[in-house]
C-alpha cells in the first residue's frame, strides 16, 4: 500500500503511523457532560465497512498527521490531505 | 539404463551434469531440471506419501507437483519438500528422498497404507479424541513419525536473502504466448514492462509442445521474443520469478530465485530475492494446471499427467514410459500420442472415455499403432514401487480388460491458473462450456490472458495477448497499434467431464500430497461435512504445500456428484497468497538478527570502550552499564563502587540517549500546560521543572524534565524508551488538537551530548571546565536552574542543575560532535576528586534509592496519583487526559500505588516481579495486593530495597506483607515504608 503525502509524494506505508479515526473531535473538557464525552471520545468507534476517514502520521517522513479516505475493503485510497486541511 | 531420447529437447548435450539422488550418482544436461534427469536415468519413484507411505513418482513438470518433493542439499543448506520438477538441475546436485525408512524402495512405514482405514477423513477427530493426556506423550510423537514430509536442517541459514522494489506500467505474470504477445505488445507501445516467469525459459507451455507459430517452431517464436524483449531498455525481464500474491494497489509479490541454480549462489548475491512490484497495470498469463482423472491406483509411479509426460519427451528428451497408455477425455491429450508416435516411445493403448471422436484420433492411434477404446475408462493401475505394471481398462461395453504398461499418461482437463485473481477476495465462477473455474472478478488493473483465462487454443492466446497488452499500455497512458495474431496451430479442446471413474477396485486418490482419496469424500458427505470449506478441513483436501492445484476441482466435482448438486452450487475454493510457497527468510531479507537495525551509539561510546565498559542495549541504544575495574569480577562490586563514589565524590554518566525536544514559538508554554499535567507557561526562564504527561485515558504516558531557556523557547526531555512515541505524540496534539497554536518543534535528541556529573565534588569538578566568566556558584546557577555556559575553551552548551542521582548534579550539554572530547575533559578535571565513570547499572540504584518511578513503574496502567504525582495535577488547566484520570477505577484509593519496600531480614534479597500478599494470607490471587516493580543493592544502606505497586501503599508504611515469588521460591516478609530511601529532605539537592 502506498500513501500520497501531500508533501512527499508517494510513500510506502511502511513509512507511516496508524493511529485510527479521523472523525472524531476531543471534546469541550469545560462541558457538563465532558465524562461522557470523553469516554467516548477515547472508546467508542464506528467499523465501517467502506470509505473511512482516518488519522496516519509520516514518522519516517515528514512527520505530518495525514487524513487519509480509505476503503477498508479494498484498501483503496480516496484521498489524502494534511489534518485541518479544507 | 537410460531414458533419454537420442535427439531433440532443450537440453543442452553438449556438457554433463553429475548429480546424486540417495546416494546414487546420476548424470544429466543443462537445460534440466531434477525431474526430467531422473526420468532420463530412468528413475521412476521419487518419494513416499505423507500419510500412507505410498510409493510415488513424478506426476508433473511444474510447480503444481505435489509427489515429487524431495530434500534438496545437505547440511545447514539442506531444504526439505523442495519440488523436484522445479529445481533447475547444476552440476554437484544433491538430493534425498523423503518420508521413508530405512529406504525409499522398502519403506517399513508403508504398513499405515494396510492399516488405512484407521487414517480415512476426521481419524484425528475420532481415533484420538481421549484420553487427552495420551495426545502428548503418545499419539502426537506417533503420528509425527509415521506422517510428515521432509525434515528441516536445524542449522542457521548461511544464505542471506533481500528484498527489492520496482515499479512499471505494465506487469505481466506468466511467458507463455500470451504473456510474451501481452509483453511484446505493451513493449512496442512504449511502456514500462516487467515479465515474469517462474520457469528458466521463457515460453511456457510453447517449450512442451509441438507447436507453430508464423512459421517457426514455438521455441524458437519463444526464443526470438526473449530477444526482443530483451533489446528493448524498457524491458525488465526476470526468469525463475514467481508471482505469487496480489496486494493493494496494483502491488504484486514476486520471488526470484537468484542462486537456487547453482550449488550455492554466487559471491555477493542473495540466494533469493523478494520483489515488491508496483504496476500500473498487470496482465496475469499464468496458464492452466492439467487435472487428473480419479481411478484406482492412480497415484502409482509411473502414472503422470499428460502434459507433462508430453514435456518430458519434447521439452527434455526423456521417456518416462516404454509402453504407454494414454487416458484422457480431451483433444488435447491426444497430443501425447502423436508427440510420442514422432519421438519414438511406444504408445500401447489409448483410452477416451467419449462416445465417439473424431476420425483424426482414430487414424493417430492406428498410425501410432496403439489399441485404441474409445467410451473406454480407466478403472484401476497397478504396479509396485518400481513402476506400473498393468492396467485394468473398462470398455464401452462393460468389459475389464487388462493391459501390460509400463507408463500412463492421463488428462481429466485443464484448471486456469486463476490463483492470483482471488488474493483481494475475488471468487472464481464456473463455466459449463470449459468444465473450469475462471477468474470472477478481478482486481482493478489486473486482466487475465491466455488459458488463465479459459483460453485453451493457441491463436486465442495470442490473440487475448495482444488485446490485453495493448489495453494495459493504453491504460498507463501509451498508444498501443494494433497488429494482427500471428499465424499459429490450430488446437481444440472437446472435453466431456470424467472426474471419477466408477468401479474401481484400488484406492483413488484426489489429493495426492494429502493421500486423500475418494472414499474420504465419499465419508465426509456421509458423516455431513458437505459444504466446501468443512470438506477442505475435515478430509485435508487441498491443504497440503501444493495447495491442491491437481486435486481441488476433482474433489468437488465428487462432493457434487455424491449430493446430486452442480459443481457451481457446490461451491469453489479460493486462494490466498503465495501461489507456492515462499521461505520465511525470503520475507524476512535482510531484517534478520542485527541488520537493518541501527545500533545507536552514545557520543562518549569510543572513551567508554576504551574503558572496558561494559555495554547494554537500550531499545537501539548501545549504553554504558557499568565499567569493571581491575580485580572486579562481578558487577555488584563495580556497581556498588560507582554508586559510592558518586555519593561520596562525583560520578559522570551519559545521559545523551534521553529524548530531547526543542519547542519554540509564542505559544511553545500554552501547549506544554495543555501536554503536561502540570504548569509550564508560568516557569520563569532560566528553569527547569520536571513534568509528566498522560495519555487522553488517565494513564501515565511519559516524565522527565523541561527547561525554558527563553520565553518562547523550551527544551524538553523524554525517557530513552519514549523518545520517538512522544514527538509523535507532541506533534498529534499541535497539528490535530490544537492546530491554532503557534509552535514549532524539532527533535534534538542526536545534535546534543549530555553528561550528568554528579555528587560532592560536582561543582568543584564543572567549574575547572567552564570558561571564565561564568558563575556556577549555588546562588548564580541555583537547583533547577539552566544556564548557557562555554566549556573547554569555547565550545557553547547548556548547563542544567537537574539531579537524578539525589546529589549536587549537573547535565552539561555540548554538541554532539564534542562529546567524546568533553567526556575526557571532565574525567581530567575530576581526576582530583576521585570522579568515577558510572553506567545505567548506578544510575537505576540510585534513582531507586531515590524513589523516582521510571520505565518498570510507567507500565501502561499506572496513573499519576499511583505513581504519588497526584498533587502536580492542575485544577486550574486542562490537559490530555485529565478528565479520564477522575474516572472511579482511576481515583480508587485502594488502586496500587507506589511505595518503597524492605525485607524485614536485612540479609535477604529483594526479586522484582514478586507479588505482595499478607503475611498469614493464602498465596492465591484473591489476596494479591501488587507486585515489585524494581529492586536493588542499596551500597547506602548496605541492603536490598525495592519500589513497588501496593494497594493503598503511601498509608501503609511500616506494614509488614510477603513478597511472594514462587517461580524463584521466593516468600519473604518486607516492610512498607517510603519510596525515598536516601535523604529524604533533598538537602543535598541544594548545596
């Protein structure tokens, strides 16, 4: 598998840190139900079957963290783009 | 006596070839390979079977063999289940015969085949279910003596073996006529092409046959496009490479056989090579496997598949028969007997189970002068260890008629070699007008060619290589022209299916490799194990090294028959990579033992080797771990030495390995707050402060210090073992957390050589070092102070006050590239005061003696308060992990925590692992309270002293509990008591 870095090129995937879902956001600590939250924040993950925005980072490279579009039955990658990319 | 032709093949009769096969010196030509000298010096059994011990021979010429498997060299080289019909023949070859005792030709063991209802399908499941103690002492060595194929050298590898990348537009999988007609075809069009075979010769099954093409012979249009290909620079051509998987993205894994031709591989060269090849596109012409037909006696030596007895005699000029039957239900086979008719080996027989065939075979076979049944069958073959001697034919008409061979050569049909097509889940489809699976989907850029995919003429091959090469190079972007097929032999198939002859007398066998025969099916459909996938586990079909290339679709044409079902309702198998097997050191390449593993060495290394240090690993780092003196002989007394010296005088150490992040920008002090558990941004410049940081769960993730050396500078230190996990993590929380902060970091840990001078005399030591004017007096560098200093006449560094030890102590950081000049430079100036050189040995005593948690009490489940960092959480800040910390299982106050222990006995010796249960309790689980983390010989104390996790442990000291060790018959009574062992107020911290 191969992954484009946006500042690389393309990189095999040895290359690269998986870490997981792109998705989700950690949560306002001030919030009333910041435990909850949180809980999920840290726990809970959808598996879906299909296109799947996740978080890899470049450590042999760049060091950048990448959102990466994969198809997690194909392995094919839609897109990537630099974290808060719009 | 000898089977070789007198003309033809591709063999080279020009030079001989010795080799030894048992023992037995044997000669053949280059161009061979293992198999077809063997034929050629007429052997005709080649191995024993795996379960039943039953003689076989050679029943194909290709990777699909699953008989002919043998023990290839000797010594630390020797490779067991090698295939005979693959290994390129060399001169000085050795090779054994396998799974036989005392020899091949009488082999003791072969009394499992009387005993074989025992071993039918499931006998495992059945035989052996109880009692289960008799598995391991008794069943289990039996059965592994009795079955099994070859054994394995048991010494290291001497080869060495490498991994390798490439990348084309178009890949080409197989050099066939189609796979020469794709590679040629993308190769006039201007692309990139890669063509692999796994064969030494390009040509494919044009090499076996007597075919024409524009004219010429198949071997010499063969031949000529080599050539071609060959002069093309874009052209890489690799022979003796196996494709053997698909992977994402166009990824392909191949195995080039570098030096498995030669008695061992040539200087500087790997014996394999591991290809990783990236295409654009990829066209798969891999071929067709020949099926056999399922009689009695089938798999007896001197039983073949047509195909490949057809190239043994045109490829190889060897007979393997002298009489020979022909038994196919296909034109093809038909082949044989005229291939045979012009090389001069008798044909006897000819048995085609269809009712009728057209005038043409029936004018062969009487030129050929064999006796032809036509709606004839094959019902039994029988022969001994030496060869066939009979055959029992079953004519149209019902009648048994036996027949004197020395040979049969046998065609049930042809399987496309659509292996590859499935390894990214795609499942073959059945197609009723060939009789076969074909490739059913297939991954994107992938094309099938030829008879892979159901191509079984020669002009359709040729015919599909150009149409799939041309598109394969349209698709990577070239202009492909398109050309007209070459002129070629006509070919038909006229298959009628004949998977099992009914009314055989003998064992038939489906799977020869496995010896699964068609009783086995027939009872695993008695017994319910009908679907596909409970056949292939609980007959074992298929499932042997040769993955049933010969067997499978025969196994489940039975399975159809028996439950009246069609094959396609039936199901199919897939495939998984590799197509055949790949060694394990092929993978691994030169990621073995310490290769392509950096050894990272200290920048004081060269003193401290010079020393006689002696050296540890730590994660990539090669470290100090003590410097033995002369008369030392045990690392005790050296440790103990270089503890004393360090609290009594001064002591150097390398600290370099710690992690070291440079943090710079306006908000460099925001993050920190939002990183550590504790307060960074309000740190004065000029300090230092030592922090801990969680993970988003609770847990503790690192500690160490960091020091602010300007007000939008800070440097930060990490644990050796965190170094890399923690600038990944740095890095997470600025570019995905908290992208609005303004800050840069850069890791710094190798452009730094750091020295913990330590102890008494530290000052006194540091400040013959440092150039004038610098003060390091207590109250211009005072501790926790960081300072910029010259050292050694102008060599700029950082002077950090920081203790690890518990002593005055100093870290002098300089540049990497003095730090073995300033590690000399600070034992001269120590000289006076008795400096000693301490290794990691020292400094975890003393960090012990000290109470400092490291790497045994970070362990992934301790959180802050366990480790008694607690109070530096912030209430007034957030930071990673600090809501998870407050979860109840967090916050439990009986959780363990940390705390120093002592054994009650002064004299005893304290284990780390050892858990912790009341004195007067049960060793049992139940009563676990926590367990050491860390222990030592406290040359302070003069006894050993330990940190551990125990439950409620700050409130439990002067409580007396067991520390349990029954692995080590360890159980003695310790004391609770605080993990500071030495100078407990830090007085001397601040001198």
């Amino acid at each position: 598998m191969q992954i484009q870095c946006p500042y690389c090129g393309d990189r095999d995937a040895h290359e690269f840190a998986y870490l997981g879902d792109a998705t989700v956001t950690r949560p306002d600590p001030a919030a009333p139900d910041a435990a909850r939250a949180f809980y999920e924040y840290v726990y809970l993950r959808d598996n879906p079957a299909g296109p799947h925005k996740e978080l890899w980072y470049h450590s042999a490279g760049c060091h950048s963290w990448l959102v990466v579009t994969r198809d997690t039955r194909t392995h094919a990658i839609e897109s990537v783009a630099q974290v808060g990319a719009p | 006596m000898t089977s070789r032709l007198p003309s033809g093949g591709l063999i080279d009769r020009s030079r001989t070839l010795s080799f030894r096969f048992d023992g037995k010196p044997m000669t053949g030509n280059p161009g061979d390979t293992l198999a077809s000298a063997l034929i050629a010096n007429g052997t005709v059994l080649a191995g024993r079977s795996f379960k039943y011990h039953r003689p076989r021979g050679i029943l194909t010429a290709g990777s699909e063999e699953p008989n002919a498997l043998v023990e290839l060299r000797t010594g630390a080289r020797r490779e067991a289940n090698t295939k005979a019909t693959t290994i390129e023949l060399y001169d000085g070859l050795e090779a054994q015969s396998q799974n036989r005792w005392p020899s091949l030709a009488f082999d003791l063991l072969s009394v499992n085949s009387l005993v074989s209802p025992v071993f039918v399908a499931g006998f495992y499941y059945k035989t052996f279910m109880w009692p289960a103690a008799f598995w391991e002492k008794l069943y289990e060595p039996l059965i592994r003596r009795a079955a099994g194929l070859g054994r394995a050298s048991k010494e290291p590898d001497p080869d060495h073996y490498e991994k390798a990348f490439a990348f084309c537009d178009v890949l080409v999988i197989g050099a066939g006529p189609a796979g020469l007609m794709a590679a040629l075809t993308a190769a006039r069009a201007g692309a990139r092409v890669i063509l692999c075979d796994e064969d030494f010769t390009f040509g494919g099954r044009l090499l076996s046959e007597q075919f024409s093409i524009d004219g010429q012979s198949g071997t010499e249009w063969a031949a000529a496009a080599a050539v071609e290909l060959a002069q093309n620079p874009a052209v890489t051509l690799m022979r003796r490479t196996t494709v053997f998987g698909g992977y994402d993205q166009g990824t392909y894994g191949a195995l080039e056989r570098v030096g498995d031709h030669l008695p061992v591989p040539l200087p500087h060269t790997p014996r394999q090579r591991m290809w990783k090849i990236v295409a654009k596109r990829a066209v798969l012409a891999a071929g067709a496997v020949e099926r056999q037909i399922v009689f009695g006696g089938n798999d007896r030596p001197g039983v073949m598949m047509a195909s490949a007895l057809r190239s043994y005699v045109n490829r190889f000029a060897a007979a393997p028969a002298r009489r020979l039957a022909v038994f196919t239900n296909n034109d093809d086979g038909w082949k044989t007997v005229a291939d045979c008719a012009r090389a001069n080996v008798p044909v006897e027989v000819v048995i085609d189970p269809r009712p009728a065939i057209p005038e043409a075979f029936r004018q062969l076979a009487a030129r050929a002068g064999a006796q032809l049944f036509e709606g004839g069958q094959v019902s039994d073959a029988y022969g001994t260890a030496h060869g066939l001697q009979s055959i029992d034919v079953l004519t149209a008409t019902g009648r048994t008629v036996p027949v004197s061979v020395d040979g049969l050569a046998m065609s049930g049909g042809w399987n496309p070699a659509v292996a590859l097509t499935c390894h990214l889940g795609g499942r073959p489809v059945w197609r009723d007008d060939l009789s076969a699976f074909v490739a059913g989907g297939t991954p994107p850029g992938l094309a099938v060619a030829g008879a892979a995919a159901g191509a079984f003429d020669l002009r359709r091959c040729l015919a599909d290589g150009i149409r799939l090469g041309a598109e394969a190079a349209e698709a990577a972007g070239f202009e492909a022209a398109t050309s007209a097929a070459p002129e070629a032999s006509d070919e038909t198939l006229g298959l009628m299916p004949l998977w099992k002859v009914a009314g055989a007398r003998t064992k038939a066998f489906v799977d020869f490799q496995n010896d699964v025969t068609a009783k086995d099916i027939a009872l695993a459909e008695r017994e319910g194990f009908r679907s596909v996938e409970h056949l292939k586990r609980y007959t074992t079909l298929g499932m042997a090294t040769d993955q049933g290339k010969t067997a499978n679709v025969n196994g489940l044409a039975i399975m159809a028959s028996l439950t009246g079902k069609s094959i396609p309702e039936t199901g199919t198998t897939t495939f998984r990579p590799p197509y055949t097997p790949v060694a394990i050191g092929a993978f691994a390449g030169h990621h073995r033992e310490k290769h392509f593993r950096p050894t990272r060495l200290t920048p004081s290394h060269a003193w401290a080797a010079e020393q006689g240090a002696i050296f540890v690993e730590t994660g990539q780092w090669l470290r100090a771990q003590w410097y033995p003196k002369p008369g030392e002989t045990d690392w005790l007394t050296s440790v103990n030495r270089e503890v004393t010296a360090v609290r009594e005088g001064v002591g150097v150490c390398d600290v370099s390995t710690l992690g070291k992040i440079d943090i710079q920008g306006p908000d460099a002090g925001l993050l920190l707050d939002r990183v550590y558990i504790n307060t960074f941004s309000a740190l004065a410049v000029g300090k230092v402060r030592y922090g801990a940081m969680l993970r988003e769960d609770g847990i503790v993730m690192d500690d160490g210090t960091t020091a602010r050396l300007a007000d939008d500078h800070y440097l930060m230190s990490t644990t050796t073992a965190n170094a890399a996990k923690v600038m990944q993590h740095m890095e997470f929380c600025h570019q995905v957390l908290w992208p609005e902060l303004d800050v840069q970091m850069v890791s710094v840990t190798e452009q730094w050589a750091q020295f913990s001078v330590a102890g008494p005399r530290a000052r006194d030591t540091l400040a013959k070092l440092v150039d004038p004017p610098a003060d390091i007096s207590n109250a211009a560098l005072p501790y926790m102070g960081v300072t910029d200093v010259a050292v050694c006449g102008g060599i700029r560094g950082r002077l950090f006050r920081i203790s690890f030890s518990g002593e005055l102590a100093y870290e002098l950081a300089v540049p990497a590239r003095y730090g073995n000049g300033v590690m000399r430079a600070i034992m001269a100036a120590g000289a006076d005061y008795g400096i000693v050189a301490y290794g990691t040995e020292a400094l975890g005593v003393m960090r012990i003696e000290k109470g400092h948690p490291a790497g045994n009490e970070l362990n992934g489940t301790s959180t802050a308060r366990d480790l008694g960092l607690g109070k530096m959480m912030s209430q007034k800040k957030d930071f990673v992990g600090r809501i998870m910390a407050e979860r109840p299982g967090l916050t439990d106050p009986d959780r363990p925590a940390l705390a120093g222990f002592k054994p009650v006995n002064r004299a005893d010796r304290l284990r780390a692992g050892a858990h912790f249960i009341g004195v007067g309790a049960k060793p049992v689980a139940h009563h676990d309270e926590g367990y050491m983390t860390s222990v030592a010989f406290s040359p302070s104390l003069s006894h050993w002293i330990g940190l551990g996790l125990i439950k409620g442990g700050p409130n439990r000291y002067g409580e007396r509990v067991r520390a349990y060790d029954p692995v080590r018959k360890g159980d003695i009574e310790v004391e609770i008591c605080s993990p500071v062992f030495v100078d407990p107020e830090g007085a001397r911290l601040r001198v």
